[in-house]
C-alpha cells in the first residue's frame, strides 16, 4: 500500500502532452539566448577568440548531450527533474539535488535580473537624467530595475508551463534582431581579423580549463532542469534532440557575440575589463541606445521564467505542502533579495565566478550519478509507483541512498583537489574529472553491492 505521507508525485500521461519539437525547441534556444549567456562570452573571451570559441562548441556539445539524456528521462517517466532523482538519491536523499537545484536556480535568477536591472539604469539615465549603475547616486537606478523585473517575473511565470511557452516565443523573435543588429554594429567598427588576432593581457588571460569550468558549471544549470519541461513533449524527438540543438543554438549564438562584443570593445577602447562584459555596459559603448536595453530586459524575463519554475518545481519535491505555483512565487520573492548581494560585493564579475565555482563543484557530482543510475544501474527502467512509498525499492536505507551520497562527496573534495593540480586546472578544468569520478564510483559500489544481495538470495 502506497504511504502518501511522504508526497505524492505526478506523472503526465502521454495523452496529456501538448508541447510540439518547436516549443521545446524555443523554450531551449530562449534559455541560452539571454544577458548571462552574453556575459559568460564576455568573461570567457580573456582566453582569446580562437581558445574561447573553440571551448565553447566542444563543452556546449559534452553537456547538452547530458541535457538530451535527461531530457529523454521526463519524457519516458513523465516526472519532475528532482522527482527523478528519488530513485538515485533515495526518497530523502533526493532533497540534496533539490536544495541545489532550488539554490543554483534562484542564484541564476539573481545573476539575470541583475544585468536587466543594469540596463533600466540605462534606460533611466536616458530618460530621466539618473546616473547609471557604477557611478554615484547610480545604485538608485538599480534598485529601481530590480523592482521592475521583479514584477516582470511575477507575470511571467503566472500561468505555469504555459506563460513559459508563451514568452519564449516572443522572446526569440527579439532576441535574433537584438543579435543581427549588434553584430552589424560590430562589424562597422571592428574587423573580423582584429577580433581574432586579439589576446588578453598577460594578468588577466584566462586558461582553457578555467574556461572549460565556467561553460561546464554555465551549461549543466540546465541538465537538471530538463525533465521539468520534456514530461510535456509529445514525441521522443523533442524531448532529446530538441532541447540539445535548442540549447546549443542559444549558447553559441549569444556567448559567441559576448565573446566578440567585448572584444571589440577592447580593440576599440584600447582597454580589456572582464567586469565590462554585460551586455548593457557594451550595448552603451556601442551606442545601441535604448531599444537594445528593452530587449535585454526581455530576453532576461524568458530565461528566469525557465529558471523561476524549475526552482519552484524543486522545492515542491521537499514538501507536500506547497503547490507548484505557491512554490514559483515564493522562489521568485527570494531570488528578489539574492539579487542585492552583489552590490555589497567590490564587481559582480567576483560575485558571478564564485557562483559559477560552486555550482560546477556540487552539481556536476549529482548530474553524474542520476544519469548513470538510470541508464546504467536502472537499465532505463524506473518504477513510478515507488516514488512516494516507504516500502518502495527507492526508500533505500531510512529514506536515503548512501551509496549516492558518498559518491557525490567524493566527487566533490576531488574537485577541490583538482582545482589546485595546475596541470588539470588549467588544461581540461575540474567539472568533467569529478563528474566522471561520481559516476564510477557510484556504478562500482552499486554493483559491488547489488552483486552482494544476490549472493546473500
């Protein structure tokens, strides 16, 4: 008999599913296609044009592959992405890749209305005569920018899935104008071969694997979040090859015109500042003018609806409690507050690298071992009548599976360790080791004691 105690889990039937390849398609390219993927390029752009551009198709094509794989797990089980980890975590332990997820998803949310914020000080100071964001008396135009996303957000997530389907449509359409018409602007004033000839300053040049750890920790925000739209795909096509061309799509395009952008902007300064790399403070040198602030502002709106939802739908896998739109809102409210702190901080860039260190050291170990238990260790075959059972085969021991939980500790002190062998820090980065690391240690000892039960039968 089933225990309800622990909170049930809702399935969507196939009949049920409405969204087509196209949807999930834009709801993947809209996710990328926003002011932190612009940024990530400004930021990656101090390892030089050919190492960053390079870099970010290989690493974009690794992790969205495992968005794919995840993205195939909410199709064929039709649950939630931190409901799936119950099988792999344990019904309780499957709370740790919640908190993350509930954690890095606010923090994503914070990182995105902070830049549209920046640009409203923009739009302010053109308007009204404010100062802008950075120079004094600036910090009231920001303040004002975060009030004004925050209400955007609010909307945007008013109906659920659907508000998300809806705004990802429009935001793409703008999103493709604002990226055509900066790189016109571009282009006018910098050649192509400048761009590529460019290199960082010595002090400030980033190695390949530092940029390997930003887009790896960038990238697999999204793999735990993919279940949460796929369980809505109708067919096995875009619930896998949908979200990875749209993702892919969406990074490579907008971190790649961060990447040229601030570039350019260096040649055409004279001056490199990896803290320039918003694309509000670029779209300002480059003269963009207000339109391309409002577009900024948009396009941040369609990526946190993404972001908003997937925190909501993790805080709802702690609680019984609470609704999945109760859940959106109250992550929404919070992520408002996070969005402060880097004020009180001397640049965001440190705020945003701190950030990024952190998910790459705690998500990439849980990304890991949920794949690996599913197609792996489950053969792709989970029991959903089991996902709200104490007396279910993912109950484990006391509600927690240790195995997963040692692994994922394992893997993270290795990542710790790695970042200080300068000949990994700096040739392939810490995230894939420490992921590959999780997954073989978990699929041993799962074996090892699999095997044990067996023998003891």
């Amino acid at each position: 008999m089933e225990d309800k105690s622990f909170g049930r889990v809702e399935s969507i039937p196939k009949e049920h599913r409405h969204q087509s390849y196209w949807d999930m398609f834009a709801t993947w390219v809209g996710a990328n296609a926003n002011n932190g993927t612009w940024y990530v390029g400004g930021v990656i752009a101090a390892c030089g044009f050919m190492t960053a551009s390079t870099t970010l198709i290989i690493v974009g094509v690794i992790t969205y592959f495992l968005l794919a794989l995840s993205g195939y797990m909410g199709y064929k089980t039709g649950l939630p992405a931190m409901a799936l980890t119950r099988a792999s975590f344990g019904l309780k332990g499957s709370y740790l890749p919640s908190v993350i997820n509930v954690v890095q998803f606010i923090g994503w949310a914070a990182v995105n209305t902070f830049i549209a914020a920046t640009s409203i000080s923009y739009i302010l100071h053109d308007v009204l005569g404010w100062p802008v964001y950075g120079k004094p008396g600036g910090l009231k135009g920001l303040i004002s920018g975060i009030v004004v996303m925050s209400i955007l957000h609010l909307l945007s997530i008013s109906m659920g899935e659907k508000s998300v389907r809806i705004i990802e449509r429009i935001g793409i359409i703008l999103v493709f104008i604002l990226v055509i018409w900066e790189s016109i602007v571009v282009f006018q004033n910098v050649s192509l071969s400048e761009i590529v000839s460019w290199h960082a300053p010595a002090a400030l040049k980033m190695t390949p694997g530092q940029a390997v750890d930003v887009l790896a920790a960038f990238n697999l925000a999204w793999v735990t979040a993919a279940s949460d739209f796929t369980r809505f795909s109708k067919k096995r096509s875009s619930s896998t090859w949908a979200p990875f061309f749209g993702a892919n799509l969406g990074l490579i395009w907008f971190a790649m015109i961060g990447i040229i952008s601030t570039i350019a902007t260096a040649i055409t300064l004279n001056h490199f500042d990896a803290n320039n790399s918003d694309p509000s403070t670029i779209a300002s040198k480059l003269g963009l003018g207000v339109l391309a602030m409002l577009v900024i502002i948009i396009t941040s709106t369609t990526a946190n609806a993404v972001n908003l939802m997937s925190a909501g739908s993790a805080l709802t896998n702690m609680t019984k409690r609470l609704s999945l739109t109760f859940s959106i809102v109250s992550v929404t409210i919070v992520a408002v507050f996070v969005t402060f702190i880097p004020i009180f901080y001397s640049t965001f860039l440190n705020v945003f690298t701190a950030f990024l260190d952190g998910i790459g050291m705690f998500l990439g170990p849980e990304i890991a071992i949920f794949l690996t238990d599913f197609y792996i260790v489950a053969n792709r075959k989970y029991n959903v009548a089991h996902f709200a059972s104490r007396t279910g085969k993912y109950w484990y021991t006391g509600g927690i599976n240790w195995i997963a939980i040692a692994s994922w500790l394992i893997a993270v002190l290795a990542y710790g360790y790695i970042k200080t062998v300068a000949v990994l820090a700096d040739s392939v980065g810490a995230t894939f080791i420490s992921m590959l690391i999780a997954a073989i240690v978990y699929l041993a000892v799962s074996k090892m004691v699999s095997h044990g039960h067996l023998q003891e039968d």
